[in-house]
C-alpha cells in the first residue's frame, strides 16, 4: 500500500502545480507539470486498489497538453484533492 499511496501523493502535488500554473496562464510550464504527472497515473492505473483512483489516473493519461485550460485546471484540482484525501485516509 505505501508504494500506491506514494505514487497517488505524488500525482497529486503535480496536479496541484498544474491547476495551478493553468489558473495563472503559464500554459507552457503546466504541460511540463501534466506530463510528469502522467508519468505517475500510467503507474498508479496498474496498481491502483480503488475503481475512482484507477479512472483518475486513466483520465490523466488519456490528456493531452493541449487541453490546458481554466476548466481542467479545476478538474485537476478535484483530482488532486481525491487523491491526497486516498493518501490520508490510506497510510499505514
């Protein structure tokens, strides 16, 4: 469980910098954030113990960074906040 909650924690953080980044308009640096997150869903989808936590990662890999926007920045902000609410609620 702990290596699936490091891997949710750190799709997290890097959903958290590219909502972030989307909200200030620094397009370019969010799809720098949303390929490394990318690399932790592709992870997380092949271990990930909960149906929600599975589509998540699922969705994050199916983006693409031209799909940055306003919108998704708030979509990456919910995800980001189910996942670290998994990772609070998951740690042992």
């Amino acid at each position: 469980m702990t290596d699936i909650v490091m891997l949710a924690g750190s799709l997290s953080n890097d959903l958290f910098r590219v909502a972030s980044l989307a909200q200030r308009g620094a397009n370019q640096a969010a799809s720098r954030f949303l390929i490394e997150a990318q690399r932790w869903s592709n992870d997380l989808a092949k271990v990930a113990p909960q149906p929600y936590i599975k589509k998540i990662a699922q969705d994050i890999s199916s983006r693409t960074p031209e799909e940055i926007s306003e919108d998704a920045a708030e979509k990456y902000l919910m995800y980001g906040v189910l996942l670290q609410n998994f990772c609070l609620h998951n740690q042992k």
